[in-house]
C-alpha cells in the first residue's frame, strides 16, 4: 500500500481509496486501465485451470486402475494447457 498526493488538494490518501476523503475527488481513475489487462491474461488462468483439472481427473484415473492409459493422456494435455496459460499470462 502506498500514498499518494491527491491531485485536487494535495492531501495524502491510500492508492487503494476510491476517492480522496477531504475533497472527494476520484483516485484510482487513472488506473481504471489495469481493469483490461486483468481481463485480458483471464484467457491464460482459464487454461491454467483447465489444465489443472485435467491433471487431477487424469490422476484419479490413472489411481482407479481402469483407465490407466487415458489418465495419462488427460494429465499430458492437462501440462500442456497449464504451460500454455502460463505462457498467456506473461
Ligand atoms: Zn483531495
């Protein structure tokens, strides 16, 4: 957390405030444009979600016995997504 000097009456408030508590005025509406660039790497965390789940279904699988082969397969595309999210992310 960092203060920064309100551009209206020079008071120091929180980066974190909305607004300056002495004259109201908005803070943080400069940086509404992180709001898109979060959105943006989103694509990237649903991969590496996706891919997550895949690793831990495939492992379940490949723990039941019964599909051995397949549990191994999810779990290579599950590396795959969650490298490629990664990827995505920076
Ligand atoms: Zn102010």
């Amino acid at each position: 957390m960092a203060l920064i000097k309100c551009s209206e009456c020079g008071n120091e408030v929180s980066d974190k405030a909305a607004a300056c508590p002495k004259c109201g005025n908005p803070i943080n509406e400069i940086e509404s444009p992180r709001e898109a660039t979060t959105k943006t790497t989103s694509s990237g965390a649903l991969a590496k979600f996706i891919g997550f789940m895949m690793i831990v279904i495939g492992m379940f699988m490949a723990i039941a016995g019964a599909y051995g082969s397949l549990g191994g397969v999810l779990i290579f595309i599950g590396i795959v997504l969650f490298i490629m999210g990664r990827f995505k992310d920076g």
